[in-house]
C-alpha cells in the first residue's frame, strides 16, 4: 500500500471511528440513565413488561419476587397464543392442562408476589429518554426504568389472503400452527399441512411419527423448501404433496375438524379431503411493529439480541420469548426468556445504583393504573350483624379500621381502596369508623386502636395488622398472597 492510499485509508478509519463514536455517544445521550433523574418524576415503574404470555408472566415472577415493582401490560391478547390452545402437554412439570389454565396458573405465581398485571395495551414508546416512556392506548404515560418486551408473535393465517370459513372456528380444535406441541393428539389419524416451505417439511416429517397420512397442501407448482429438506419427502411413504391446491373452507361437525374443501387452480374444480387436523406452516409474524424505529429487528422483523443474552441495542431493554425467536417457538423456551430478561433487568437496576433504599424513597411515585375517580369505595359497617351478612356473600372480607381524626387512617384510606379496585372480585373491602364506638364490634375483634388493617375468610379472622401502614404494593402483595392459597 503507498504513502498516500496508507493515508487515506488511516483517515478514513479515524472518521469511521470517530462517527462511530459520536453516534453511539449521541444515541447514549439521549437516553442517559441517572437515578438522580428520578426526584421530579411520576408514574415510575422498575420493571416495565409489555406482553403477558409465558415469557412476560415468568418475567413478572421473577421480577416481583426479587422485591421489585413489575408491572404487566397484557396488551390486546393476554396471555398469548397459549389462551388458543386446547391442552399444552409438553410444559414442564405438568403432564396436561388446558393453555388457557396454564396462562391462568403463570399470573396467579407473579401476582402472589406482588406483580402487578394491567389490562392495557402500550400504544406507543418513546427509548430516546430516561427513564424510557411507555403510553398506553387510554393515554396514561409511564416511566419505565427496564422494559422487558415480550410481545410475542402470531402465526400466519390463511385469512390474510382472504376469508377462510371454519379456520377461527376451529382453531385450536383442529386446526393448529405448532406441530411439536399437537402432534400428540393425531396419533393414528389423518392431518393435512398448508405450506411449502422448510417449516411446512419439518412439521410433516415430525408428524409422521404420530398421524398415519400427512398430505402437504401447495399453493405453487413446487416446493419453496431447499432441496435437502424436499429429500426428506422421498423415503417417507406417510407423506403426500399436492400442488396448486388451495383451501377455501375448513369443514368440521361444530365441536372439531373434520376435512378442508380445496380448490384445484390448475383444473379449477372444488373437492373435499377428509382429515382430523389442519396445520398451518406458512410463517409467523413477530410483533414489532411499535418498536421497529428504536429497536435492532432482523430481516423477518424479529428483535436481534446480544451475544447469548436478552439484551437489545439499547440499555435496560431486553426482549423474551416468540418476539426474538424466529426458531423454537416454544411456550418453555419463552417462559425461560423471560426469566433470563427479568435477571438481566435485576442486575441492570442494581448496577445503576437501584436499592431497597431507594425503591423506598421512589415508591410514592410509582405508577397506579387506577385513577383516583375510579376507586372503589369501602363498604361502611356499623355493628356485628352487618358485618355477618356480609361474610355470609363474601368468601373473603378486608377491613380497615379508622377514627375520624386518625391522620395516619386518612393516609391508609386511598391506598386501600386503590388495592380494593384491583381485588374488588376476589374480596369484599369494608370500612369500621371507631369514631361511631359500634361496640359490638369493638368486643368481638378486640379493637384498641386505629389505623389496623383485619383479614376475614369465610367469617373468621385471619390476619391482623395493627397501627400499621403499608404502601400499595405491600398491601397488594399480602392479599394476593393469602387468596392464593388453598388453606
């Protein structure tokens, strides 16, 4: 290399670097993490989830049990795919469960530790600022310190090339996008396969080892798999290709499937195929359309991680489960995602300074997904009758007890009607005024002073709390705990 293109190529990689620098200072700038940015701020959530299926919930478990407030935004679909399943056989632990049971056990875990699940969907997310903003569709605007995103993806369906009569009727009873987890239920029987891709192969040849015929339904004249793939069809004799069909109806008897009417487009005429199962392998679309101006996606649109982690290109964004696997797809896999961005979310906090003392001194600010309008209020009670009626309706009964002139009872009343709003189906919150001397009352719950906090299930007193005050996540999180018990 002579002296002159030696030059220009030292130059040229000064500027390169240089801009690199400048570039990721810039974008660092923009969204500087500092806990001395917290003291003015409102609506601060640690650990922000935006998604609410087995990566969020496990996330939110893991996040809540290390004593840092999680809050859950389940978006438009909580729960996630699993909620459209029927039963899930290959979770861990538990040989068979319903997917929307299972959802429902995953939420219990993370609430019981204090998780906090909103019915909200983030319409919109602003990473160029600390702590990163989070709005939801209502307008309520969120300080996030980490966001975990777990948005997860959904599978192609053949309605977005058109209506496809029975396919929403039957999903989940018949017909599917994930042959690894139904294949089990097609032992001995007839399923078809609508794609002509490596996914489409992969899930025939899987299917083999169950379903005694395996007919692949093609759209093109031939198959778009790579041809070691397409190999895989030649010694198998279970499977069966069909080229320029197309599906225009899964039929079924009203409880499951049972055949698809297909069209040849080549001869076009219209028949009906017999089969207890229809898969769908045509692709599967990840979810990441809010954050495709901020966030590193890869060319199908799936969220690019960090070397073995759940980091993203930005810190304190990590991402888990289908929205940065575009692999295994796999309700295990994404439950342990969510884990793994939940522990990375912990230690990032913890490396920027965030302890118990200052999620104490930050508590005040945290965000309530209840406005103050919309809280309930406590059901007055006045004597002993009253309150038997009641615990005759209610399995479970909280009461707080107060004095008009009771400063710290004032401060306790909002929060526990907060923490009422968010449990008003799980329990029955009442209010005993000392200041009215109900005696009855007095006597029966031997009540000396105020302000106290009495737990009732089924009639009987189960926990007290005297002279006591709790902020809203420590009340919410010892009344999830004990109504999640069994005893």
């Amino acid at each position: 290399m002579n002296t002159l293109r030696k030059s220009i190529f030292i130059i040229g990689l000064l500027a390169a670097g240089i801009a690199g620098a400048l570039w990721y200072k810039s974008s660092f700038q923009k969204a500087a993490i500092s806990l001395e940015a917290l003291k003015d701020k409102r609506n601060i959530v640690p650990i922000a989830i935006i998604g609410s299926g087995p990566a969020g919930l496990n996330a939110a478990l893991y996040g809540a049990r290390a004593g840092l407030y999680t809050v859950v935004f389940e978006g438009k679909a909580p729960g996630g795919q699993l909620v459209g399943t029927s039963y899930v056989e290959n979770w861990p632990g538990i040989p068979k469960m319903l997917g929307a049971q299972l959802v429902e056990q995953n939420k219990l875990q993370a609430t019981t530790f204090g998780a906090l699940m909103v019915p909200e969907t983030i319409a919109e997310v602003d990473f160029s600022v600390w702590p990163y903003i989070l709005r939801t569709e209502d307008g309520q605007e969120v300080g996030a310190l980490t966001v975990i995103i777990a948005t997860g993806s959904n599978p192609r369906r053949l309605s977005e090339t058109g209506v496809v009569k029975g396919e929403s009727e039957y999903w989940g009873y018949g017909v599917s996008s994930c042959a690894i987890c139904d294949a089990p239920f097609y032992k001995g029987k007839r399923v078809v396969i609508i794609g002509g891709g490596d996914s489409a192969i992969e899930e025939a040849t899987l299917l083999t080892a169950y379903a005694d015929k395996v007919t692949i339904l093609v759209r093109g004249t031939q198959l778009r798999a790579a041809a070691v793939m397409q190999a895989r069809l030649k010694d198998n004799p279970k499977i069966n290709v069909l080229f320029h069909t197309k599906v225009s109806e899964v039929l079924g008897d009203g409880k499951v499937v049972t055949g698809v009417r297909l069209t040849d487009t080549q001869e076009n005429k219209s028949y009906d195929l017999e089969t207890d199962g229809v898969f769908l392998a045509i692709g599967h679309l990840p979810n990441t359309a809010l954050f495709k101006k901020s966030i590193t996606l890869d060319k199908l649109g799936y969220i690019t991680l960090k070397d073995r982690s759940q980091r993203t290109n930005l810190p304190g964004v990590f991402a888990a489960g289908d929205v940065a696997d575009p692999r295994y797809r796999q309700a295990g896999v994404a439950a342990g995602d969510g884990i793994k961005a939940a522990l990375e979310a912990i230690e990032f906090l913890q490396e920027h300074g965030f302890t118990g003392t200052v999620a104490q001194k930050l508590e005040k600010n945290y965000y309530d997904s209840t406005p103050e309008a919309n809280l309930i209020d406590l059901t007055p009670v006045t004597s002993a009758r009253q309150f038997d009626d009641l615990a005759s309706k209610n399995s479970w009964v909280v009461a707080e007890i107060g004095a008009e002139n009771c400063a710290s009872c004032s401060t306790l009343l909002p929060i526990v009607r907060s923490v009422g709003t968010k449990l008003a189906d799980k329990a029955k919150f009442i209010y005993i005024d000392l200041t009215e001397q109900p005696k009855d009352l007095i006597q029966r719950f031997k009540l000396t002073s105020v302000p106290a906090i009495l737990i009732f299930k089924q009639g009987a007193l189960i926990a007290r709390y005297d002279q006591q005050l709790f902020s809203k996540r420590e009340l919410y999180t010892i009344l999830t705990a004990l109504i999640a018990e069994k005893v």
